[in-house]
C-alpha cells in the first residue's frame, strides 16, 4: 500500500501544471491535478490566446480600410463585437477541453475545485472538503490582475472582464504603460473605442530598450490612441452615462469604461502556504530555487507564482526541468538568459537579449549599435503611416550579438527564429554572411548599418 494518496498532487491545470503532470504521469506516476476555473490557465482562458485573437480581429478592421487602396471594394463595414467575443470564447472553451482531454488521457486525475495546503503532504479540496495526500506537491497556480487601491476602483475592469465585456463601450481609458495595457489599447483603438491609454511614466513599457519604448509610444499615437504620460489614477466618480477619472496631475477624463491594467501578482494568498513551510516573498510569490524548489523540501512550484519571468512558455520549460530534477534523475534548473519575447501591440515589437542600456552597463564602450527605421512596402500602398524598428546590438571586436529589438508587423514571427542566434552566440559578420530574403521586413536584420 503506498504511502501517500499520489506521487504528485498539481495546484494549478495551466501551461505549467499541465505539462508537468502530463509528463509524469506519462512516466508511470499516480498524479493529480486540481483547477477551480477552467483547464488551460491565464494563458488559454483569458490570457494569450484570446488576447491574440482580439488583436487578429482589431487588425482585419485595418485590413479592411486598406484593401481599398490594393483595388478591392468592401461596401459597407460594420463590426460585431459579439460575434468575435463569442468565437473566441468557443476556442477557449475548445482548448480548455483538451488541456482536460491531455490529462485524462495520460492517466492523470482531475479535479475541478481549488486546492490548499493542509501540510506538507496534505491538501484539501475545498468545494468536496476532501483531502487527498501527496509525496511531491508543485505549485502552478499562477497570478491575478493587481488594482491600485484609489477610490472608485470597484468601478473598473481588469483584462479578465475585457474578453466578456456585453458591449464595446464607445470611449475607455485604459491605465498602465506595459504590457497589458499596450496590447489592449491597439484591440479598443483597432475595433472602434475612443481609447486614452494613461501611464505615470515618459514612455510605454518599462524595462524595453528606450528606443523601442519610444517607438512603440509613437505607433500607439499613430493607431489614433491618446497617450497620456506622467500621470497616476487617483479616483474613480460614477457620472451620467459613464466615470471621471482623476489623476494626480489635477486631469480629469470621462468615459464609458476604465480598465486597470495595472501589473499582475502572484496568487499565493489563503494557499495555505504556511500550513507547509512554504515561504513567499514581498510580492506574495514563492521562494524557489534553481530547481523551483520551494522552502519546503517535497513542495516545488513553477510560472508565474514564483514571478520569475512571467511568460508562458517560460512556465513550461520549467515544469519539464521539475519533471526531470525529481523523477528523471537529471537535477537541472531552467536558463531563464536570452528569453524572446513579444508585446502583441499593433505593429507588434519581438525582443531578445539585453537592452542598450543593459549592454552599456555590462560592457560599457566595447557594444556596437545597429538600428534601422523604415515603412514597410505593405503600408506603403496601404497608405498607412506605422512604421518598421530595428536594432541590433554587438560586444566586442568580435561583435557578438547580444541583444535583438524590433517593432513591426511580424516581428513576433522573426524573433523566434532570431532568439536562436543569441543562444548560438552569432557574430555580426555571421548575420552579414546570411543572405537577404527579397522582398522581406526581415532582410533588413541582414543588411544593417550602424547608428551614427
Ligand atoms: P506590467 O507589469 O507589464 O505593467 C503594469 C503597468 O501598470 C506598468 O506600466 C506599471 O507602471 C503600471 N502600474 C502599476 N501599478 C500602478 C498604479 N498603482 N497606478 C498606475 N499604474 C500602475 O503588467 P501587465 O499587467 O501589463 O502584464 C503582467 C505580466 O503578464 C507581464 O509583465 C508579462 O510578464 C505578462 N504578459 C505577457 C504578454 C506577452 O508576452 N505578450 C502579454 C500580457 C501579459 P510602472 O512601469 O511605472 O511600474
């Protein structure tokens, strides 16, 4: 008779705790997984996809008005935001289904209820008040949208209720300058909103390379977004038909919807996390080291609860690093350096490596820039004014390259491919070796000059 109910008890069926009881119970392990929304997570269910697919449906509309210009005659243009809310909601659903199938299938138990820790082997299933033991516990229960705590904020939205929202309100202002709220301008602005995105910095996304956040600002403003820097929230006020927000520096704005885009954090409170020896730190996430293990030595937790790097795939390369530090006798940590990323604004930005600041700091003058800025063809005819960015960043007299930024559209696609060359630690000649691919945005990256 084994000691414990499971080998492995998952808090958490999202791209992590997926994954990662996927893969162990593949290995022959009694796993169980427990979720109290919907299989899938942040990322399936409110999350990337349907925010991809919210920025597919913002970017038909700039289709559209294009198509005129490239000979095609569209008649006349409405949007439904119900019909495009609903299809999403459908592939969600869809999804969410084979998450559930993918567990199922591999001999994993789920349960459709929140769990929290007991101790350190015990959890309690709080809807049946079931308890069911484990020898290994991983936390992946992920994070929550944060709202500022001002007045009147029980009045706004947050990105959870924006993919539900009954209908598309006529104004919003959107408050936050990362990526949340970037990405969620382009979608309000791209559908038709009168959209104000307000950040209390000079310039949208924090922690990107400076010349990308300003880029980036400056194609918000081209989508027709107002961009309001410099300024915070301080009260939210019902009026007819709508909200006054204020802010600190004495504005007021009306609208019909204010969403907070405000940052996110991890969702350890009332887990019970005490109960087992698992300590958090400032920010509510969990203490892991390299091997997400927690404080407590059976307890491990992966994603967005240890808010290392936020990001999904990130998440799943750490869970299959836990599946192999504890039952594939291979004790590795994931390498969170080099990750690639994207912000789905319109046009999109794909980043990798460090920033200019970044390389400047590390390597001081020994770094090399190599930037490009352009309209690509396609907008040209389209008579579309956003623009193409492009840097590259090297080190040394071999000029290795260290850094990738580009905003434009496809970027996300390029970046991927591009991430590769910063893991491999190509050099600029190497890129300048790799002939064009005419006509393209991305043979730019080939062919580039440095600033002066
Ligand atoms: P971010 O941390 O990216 O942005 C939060 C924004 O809110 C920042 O601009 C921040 O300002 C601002 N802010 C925070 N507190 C306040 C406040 N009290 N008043 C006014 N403004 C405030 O979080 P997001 O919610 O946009 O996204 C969460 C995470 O989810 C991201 O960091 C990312 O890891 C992940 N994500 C990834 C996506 C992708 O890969 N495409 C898409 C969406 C999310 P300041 O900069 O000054 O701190």
């Amino acid at each position: 008779m084994p000691k414990y109910d499971f080998d492995l008890f998952v808090i958490g069926a999202g791209s992590g705790g997926v994954r990662a009881g996927r893969m162990a119970a593949q290995l022959g392990k009694r796993v169980a997984v427990a979720e109290e929304s919907k299989p899938g997570g942040t990322c399936v269910v409110r999350g990337c996809v349907p925010k991809k697919y919210l920025v597919y449906g913002a970017e038909y509309g700039a289709s559209i008005k294009a198509a005129k210009n490239y000979g095609w005659s569209t008649g006349t243009v409405s949007f439904d935001w119900a019909t495009l809310r609903d299809a999403i909601q459908n592939e969600t659903s869809r999804l969410s289904a084979i998450y559930a199938n993918i567990l199922d299938k591999n001999g994993a138990t789920l349960y459709s209820e929140r769990a929290e820790l007991v101790d350190k082997h015990t959890v309690r299933l709080t809807s049946s008040g079931k308890t069911v033991t484990a020898q290994t516990i991983l936390i992946a229960v992920g994070g929550r949208p944060y709202m500022p705590e001002i007045k009147g904020v029980e009045h706004a939205i947050m990105s959870d209720d924006a993919f539900l929202l009954d209908k598309l309100p006529e104004k919003a202002v959107i408050i936050g300058g990362g990526y949340i709220a970037s990405e969620f301008a382009g979608i309000f602005a791209g559908l038709g909103v009168k959209t104000t995105q307000v950040y209390r910095g000079d310039k949208l996304l924090r922690g990107f390379d400076e010349e990308v956040r300003d880029f980036v600002t400056g194609q918000q403003e081209l989508l027709g977004i107002d961009v309001k820097l410099g300024a915070t929230p301080t009260e939210i006020k019902k009026s007819s038909g709508g909200y006054i927000v204020s802010f600190d520096d004495g504005s007021k704005v009306g609208t019909e919807c204010i969403f907070m885009a405000t940052g996110r954090k991890p969702y350890t409170a009332t887990l019970g996390l005490e109960n087992a020896g698992v300590k958090v730190d400032g920010s509510g996430a969990i203490i892991v080291d390299e091997f997400s293990r927690s404080t407590a030595k059976n307890i491990y937790a992966v994603g967005d609860v240890t808010n290392r790097v936020n990001l999904t795939p990130v998440a799943i390369r750490e869970a299959m690093a836990f599946v192999d530090t504890v039952y594939n006798n291979n004790p590795r940590g994931y390498d969170h350096s080099n990750i690639a990323s994207a912000v789905f604004t319109r046009p999109p930005a794909g980043v990798v490596g460090l920033t200019e600041d970044q390389a400047r700091s590390k390597y001081g003058d020994k770094i090399s820039v190599y930037t490009t800025n352009f309209r690509p063809m396609k907008n040209i005819i389209a008579g579309k004014d956003q623009r193409c960015f492009m840097k590259l960043i090297t080190v040394g007299k071999k000029e290795v390259v260290v850094g990738i930024h580009l905003v434009g559209d496809d970027t996300p696609e390029i970046i991927q491919a591009l991430g590769i060359t910063i893991k491999a630690g190509l050099t600029k000649a190497q890129f300048d070796a790799t002939c064009a691919v005419h006509p393209t945005l991305a043979e730019e990256i080939v062919t580039l000059s440095k600033r002066n």
